[in-house]
C-alpha cells in the first residue's frame, strides 16, 4: 500500500529530503532471580520501548502510529541501538534495565528489570515495566512505549509475575504450587521489513518445579527483538539476560544509506517494491543519506 514514506522533495540548497519510516526499539530488562528453597519466584524483565511510524501500524502501549522522519541528504544523524539488560544473579541481587536506542530526535526507553524474590530494583519501570515478585511490585511502562509488568509485593509465596510487553501487561500467577508460571505481556508485530514479525514481549517466569526450564531468552523473532529476560530459579541456571534492541529505517528506493563506524547492520540495505529498508542491530554512531 503506498504511503506518505515515498514522498521525497527538495529541501534547501537543492538538498534532497527523504521521508524515512523507522522502527525504534531498545534492549530488554533482565529477568528477577528467586531461590527454589525460598518458595518464590521472581519477575520477568520488561520489553524494550517500542516507538513506530510506519504505515499507521501500532506503536507501544498500542499507541496510534507516530509522524515520519524527514532527513536531508549530506546530514549525520545520530544512532544507538540499546543492548539488553543483565539479568540477576540470585535472589538478593537487582535485574538491570536495557539500554535505551535512539534515532535522531526519537528514542525508546530500556525495558525494567524483573524483581527478585528478596530485592526490587530501582530500574524496575522502562520501556515496559518489569515483573514483580514476593519481594517487589511491578514496573511502570512509559507512555506510547510499551505496558507495566505483572503486579507482585503483597508477599505471596509462589507469586509469578510476567514482564510488559509493547502491547499488553505481564500477567501475575499466584498459586499454592512451587509450580508457578507466569507469560510475559504481548509483542507488538510489525510489517516494515516485509512480513509481520513480533517484537517487544515482556519476559516470562518459570519455577524449578514447574519443570519448564526456558532454552532462550531472545523470545520472539531474534535476538535484537528487545524481548525481556526469564525470571526464574536461580539454582537451575540459565540466562536471565534481556534482548538487545533494534532499529528498523525505511525509505525511498531513490535513496542510498551510509552506516558509520561503530553500527553494525544485518545484511545491509534491502529493496521491497518502491522501498528500501535496513535493521541496524548494535553500537553508536551516525547515518546519513545520498
């Protein structure tokens, strides 16, 4: 369907302008930590901030699309792509928020991280909120970035409590069973690289008892989707880390980009129909356009 993104105009000085789509997405938080002998379980890591402008679709906190960006030829603009926060290392240690990614004047908070059983990080409320857990209450998220995290802290034993999502709130378990689960909030889905892919999903939560030990903590669609962390049993291991984020840049086909030191790209610039698109996945640097 054809939108105002392939539009292109003259700015000053003969300078082209090209109307540019993006996809702002930062890292996720890492994943809360409880002990299996405690009788808790700890909080998911929130999404990463999820800001969008292409073709009406949904930004975070099921927000309405955002304006495009428009960008003169011959001008940097400055980048980050946030990497996901670390996730805790026991049930007394905090979940670190995810990096915040920035394209020029738009930027995407870093997910919450998790509560664990015994602490509540002060970094619990980003992009999306972290989990909360017996020890902690839930994250806040930010406004038209992404939903807060399952409710926790009424001091429950066998609480789960999901991290938020871009498009929907951590959900919150409360059982009589160590066999707690909790599923993190909602990936919001996209179509700016061709398919509609999910991003953004709130970490989920599972106990030692619950024999359901996670395999991944990228979530959905890759390891840049800015997923939260598992918040789960310390004493059965596993990665707790938050996914990096990403940035998604669409544009006019008549239009060349240039990526700096410092920014890594996965597979550079691609061409769908009257458009080019291109996933910048780590680092800091500039674009700029031809």
């Amino acid at each position: 369907m054809l939108s105002k993104r392939f539009l292109s105009t003259s700015g000053a000085s003969g300078t082209s302008v090209a109307t540019v789509d993006f996809l702002v997405i930062a890292g996720g938080g890492g994943g809360g930590g409880a002990n299996y002998n405690s009788h808790a379980t700890a909080g998911g890591g929130g999404a990463g901030g999820y800001r969008n402008s292409y073709n009406n679709e949904l930004s975070g906190g099921d927000s309405a699309s955002e304006n495009s960006l428009l960008m003169n030829t011959g001008v940097n603009y400055n980048v980050t792509v946030g990497a996901g926060g670390t996730g805790s290392t026991g049930e007394n240690a905090n979940a670190n928020r995810g990096g915040s990614s920035t394209l020029d004047t738009i930027t995407s908070i870093g997910g919450g991280g998790g509560a664990s059983r015994n602490s509540s990080p002060p970094n619990r409320s980003g992009g999306s909120g972290g989990g909360g857990s017996y020890g902690g209450p839930y994250g806040a998220g930010t406004a038209n970035q992404g939903f807060r995290g399952g409710l926790g802290a009424d001091y429950v034993l066998y609480r789960a409590c999901g991290g938020g999502g871009a498009s929907g709130i951590g959900s919150t378990t409360k059982t009589t069973s160590s066999a707690s689960r909790s599923s993190g909030g909602a990936a919001q889905y996209s179509q700016i690289t061709g398919g509609s892919v999910l991003r953004a999903r709130g970490g989920s939560v599972a106990s030692k008892a619950s024999r359901s030990i996670p395999t991944q903590t990228v979530g959905v669609n890759g390891v840049n989707a800015g997923n939260g962390g598992w918040g789960w049993d310390t004493n059965t291991g596993g990665n707790r880390n938050g996914a990096a984020g990403s940035i998604v840049v669409r544009y006019p086909n008549t239009f060349t980009i240039s990526l700096s030191a410092g920014l890594s790209s996965g597979g550079g610039e691609n061409v769908t129909g009257l458009d080019k698109w291109i996933i910048i996945t780590a680092g800091t640097g500039t674009i700029s356009f031809t």
